[in-house]
C-alpha cells in the first residue's frame, strides 16, 4: 500500500450516543453525585478515543487521563463486527469490534456513528493488505 495513495483518516465517537448512553445508563446521576468529576474523565476521553487508519496500520487511540494506543498491521485483522442495541439500529450508532488473528487482541470501538461505514472501510483494508501479501 502506498501512502501517497491512501490518506489517513479518522473515526471518532459519535456524541449523540455517548449521551443516550448517559440517559439510559443513569451514568447521568453519577456524574451528579461525583460533583461532575465523572463527566470530565468520560469527556476528555471522548475527546481521546478515535480510531485512525494510516497507510499499513490501524491505529486505536483511548484514554481520559492516561493515553493508550495500540497499532495493528491490517494483515493481522481476522473479523470485524458491528454490534447495535435497538436503540442503536433506529439512531444509526454502535460499536465496532476488531479481532486479531491470533485471538488474543481486539479493539472495542464503542459509541461509533454509522458503524457499517467503519467496519466497510476496515474490512476494505485488511482485505487489500491480504491481497497484496499474498501476491
């Protein structure tokens, strides 16, 4: 895959699903309890997670006070999956999950706006990555 061909872009979580699971989870009266220190740490995490894609990796970024990032080689992406609650489904949002070949990492993307697009463009990528190391 060649960088100048394929831009890097970015997916990040959809705010709107971020505070329907505020409301359903009632996650909104411990942020009032905790005198909002609750929401600031899933805020700044918000503003954190993103999943990118770069020309040979797919790079997950998380974390609210600490950072944490993991790249992964597109080769070495065995499924991908979306996942939505009814909720979901209506309002076009979810998560997306990333398996490893060796089974032993995955991804959970949670809070994604159109997560089909995502799992289309992962797939898209780990599919060309196969066909390019296989040829």
């Amino acid at each position: 895959m060649n960088s100048q061909s394929e831009p890097v872009v970015e997916y990040r979580q959809s705010i709107a699903a971020i505070l329907i699971y505020y409301v359903i989870s009632f996650k909104f009266m411990l942020a009032m309890f905790t005198g909002g220190i609750v929401a600031i740490l899933d805020y700044l995490n918000y503003k954190n997670t993103k999943l990118v894609f770069e020309p040979i990796f797919l790079v997950f970024v998380t974390g609210s006070l600490k950072t944490y990032s993991k790249e992964i080689p597109y080769e070495d992406i065995k499924t991908v999956r979306v996942e939505q609650s009814i909720i979901g489904k209506y309002l076009n949002y979810g998560s997306v999950f990333i398996e490893m070949k060796d089974g032993l990492d995955s991804i959970l993307f949670k809070h994604v706006e159109d997560p089909e697009s995502v799992r289309r463009a992962v797939q898209q990528r780990y599919v060309k990555a196969d066909k390019i190391k296989v040829a």
